[in-house]
C-alpha cells in the first residue's frame, strides 16, 4: 500500500505520555514507540531495536532512554544507542530512527515522511479541541477501512 508519508497524522492524546509511559503504536506499516522526554518534549522512535529486532517498547524506559530488552542496548530520543552492553565502543548505525512528533491542541502529531519537510506550523488548526467552551472526544474508534 501506498502511504501520504508528507504529512501530520494524529499518533494519540497527550495525556498518554504522562507518568513517564511509554506507547507503542503502528503507523503507516511502520513500528513507532513515543514518549515524553523528562524536559516536557515528546520523542517518536522506530519501535526495533537494531541489534535483533525486539520492539524497544518490549524493553524498559531507564531515565530519558528506552532499554531493548534483550541485550540491554539503550538509545536516547533522539534514536542514538548511548549503551551496548559489553562493548567500548557503540558503532555509528546501531541508532534508529527518530520521528519528528509534535504536541498541539491536546493531541500528538506524528511526520512519518522526510524529517527535513517536518513542519509544525503545517499542524491543522484545531484549536477547539482544548478549548474550554467544548466537549472534545477522548476516546478512540476502531475503523477497519481505507486511509483514503
């Protein structure tokens, strides 16, 4: 399937960052895991650790780093591998990928596309969605149907 990688798409609430949590989800085929990072901004990263592919978000969040759980490898958010267990030096490729990932209007914003086109203000404008005259929906509906 062909995807609209250029864009905003909605990841989530941002209350399901808080408390330190972390989320998996798949967008666009692809395996993210998001997270606040402790100084308040949100971190979206490829949820696979490049070492043997186990979902980073199968591991555990240490501090501000996610820690695979099979070997203990540990990378920032901003993908870079700051730990490999048994070793002195962390090659250059063991990272993976960061996505940008914006907090707006009470909802994450998740750029799947080339980061370098990631522009925030392009965010759609729903500004009623945190405002206190309105009732926003918090929930989420499951729709088995095409993107388009």
């Amino acid at each position: 399937m062909t995807w609209l990688k250029n864009a905003w798409y909605v990841a989530g609430f941002k209350h399901e960052l808080d408390e330190g949590r972390v989320v998996a989800r798949t967008f666009l085929g692809k395996p993210v895991v998001m997270m606040r990072h402790s100084d308040g901004r949100v971190a979206a990263l490829e949820d696979m650790c490049p070492h043997r592919l186990m979902p980073l978000s199968a591991g555990r969040r240490v501090g501000d780093e996610l820690e695979c759980g099979y070997h203990g490898m540990r990378f920032a958010v901003n993908g870079v591998c700051t730990l490999a267990p048994g070793q002195t030096h962390i090659p250059t490729q063991a990272c993976v990928r960061n996505y940008p990932l914006v907090q707006r209007h009470g909802l994450l914003w998740i750029w799947m596309g080339q980061p370098e086109r990631a522009d925030a203000e392009l965010v759609p404008n729903i500004r009623w969605n945190e405002h206190p005259e309105w009732t926003p929906s918090r929930g989420y509906h499951h729709v088995k149907a095409s993107f388009q």
